[in-house]
C-alpha cells in the first residue's frame, strides 16, 4: 500500500470528496453508472473504521467466488495486485 500523499494523488482527491462533498461525487458516480437517486454502499472509506486501509486485489469480494475465479483468469496473479482508493457496492434491486 502506498503512502497517502499531502494534497496529491487519486487517493487522496477521492478521501477529500468523500469527506466534504460526498453527495456531489456519490451523485456523479450513480450517474455515471445509470443509478441515479440511487444509492453508494461503501466498502472503503469506512465510515465506521477509520484505521481500515485501502483493498489490494479483490479481497472485499471473498463472498463470491464466481467472480474471483473469473478474475484470476483475466488479471495475472504474480506481482502486486491493485490497490483501490474506493470501493463503493450499488445495491439493485431483485426483480422477481
């Protein structure tokens, strides 16, 4: 895990949105994901924990394993794996 930089980097934007304009950035992201009025459910940045650091690889998916073995297809599994600077989960709705 990288350090958080002093006013630079992706990280480090993303903490200063979610901490004093989180309804503006959560508005533009459910936009971008044809979501709007919906809502962010977020994994990192904790609300709650704030010692939590930030996910490598897809850890905060252990409770799916169809789509990690999906992944360990796709992404090589040597080397670092990626670090996230949020993770936010957009429940849907279950049409029966």
């Amino acid at each position: 895990m990288a350090k958080r930089g002093a006013g630079y980097g992706s990280e480090d934007h993303l903490i200063r949105y979610w901490t004093d304009q989180r309804a503006m950035m959560e508005g533009a992201i459910l936009n971008a994901v044809s979501r709007p009025g919906g809502k962010l459910e977020w994994v990192y940045p904790s609300a709650t924990d704030a010692a939590a650091q930030e996910p490598e690889g897809l850890a905060f998916l252990s409770d799916s394993p169809e789509v990690l073995a999906h992944w360990k297809q796709f992404w090589p599994q040597t080397g670092t794996q990626q670090c996230w600077d949020g993770v936010a989960w957009v429940p849907v709705e279950q049409r029966h």
